[in-house]
C-alpha cells in the first residue's frame, strides 16, 4: 500500500469497516483517504426499502417468503463488519494519529444559487 502511495500519490484509497480496528488503525498512516464508520451492508440497510420485496434464492431461482414472512424480513448483510467503532471513535484514532479528519465538506460548493 505504501509502494502504491508513492506511485499513484492523487489516488484515493479506502479502508472499510470489513477491515478490524487494528487493521485500520495502522492503514490510517498509510495514506487512506476514505474511512467508514457504522457501515450498513444488507441491500436497503439505510432506507428499508426492499423490505417488501424480499425473498429467498435457492440454487439461483427466486423463491417467494411464506405469507406470514412476507413485509417482516430484512435483507442479510452482503459481508461481516468487523470494525462496529461509532463515527466519533473513528475520529478520536484519527485525531490519536496525528490526522486531521475531514467530514465530506465540499457540498456547499456545488450549491447553485
């Protein structure tokens, strides 16, 4: 990752809650440029949207819930999420680390007046 920072220094590069704290503890000094934090991974995990859509596929065919199931069941989650640090611990071992943490702060300079 180091040999990549060098190389490509304009590149962004994340680090995902798929990845355990010490992990990204120590990926931190490697140039990231993009951390998550309390990521949600299940398709429809920040709106519930699909919820009532929901379904089972068994041997790659679709197969409809059981009525009682259907409207109640929630999408599984696409990987483990190892790192369950909130927002605010991901910036104190930011700040811990000698960075600064920047919150997506460039919307305002789209808004068109």
């Amino acid at each position: 990752m180091a040999a990549l920072r060098i190389c490509f220094p304009r590149i962004g590069m994340s680090v995902s809650t798929r990845e355990p704290e010490p992990m990204r503890n120590a990926l931190m000094h490697l140039g990231m440029t993009h951390m998550s934090a309390i990521a949600r991974t299940e398709p429809g995990g920040y709106t519930g949207v699909g919820t009532a859509t929901a379904h089972l596929t068994v041997r790659g065919n679709r197969v409809d819930l059981p009525e009682e199931k259907k409207g109640r069941c929630k999408a599984t989650e696409q990987f483990e999420i190892s790192d369950q640090r909130s927002p605010e611990q991901v910036v104190c071992a930011i700040r811990g680390a000698g960075l600064e943490p920047v919150w997506k702060d460039w919307d305002s300079g789209l808004d068109v007046v």
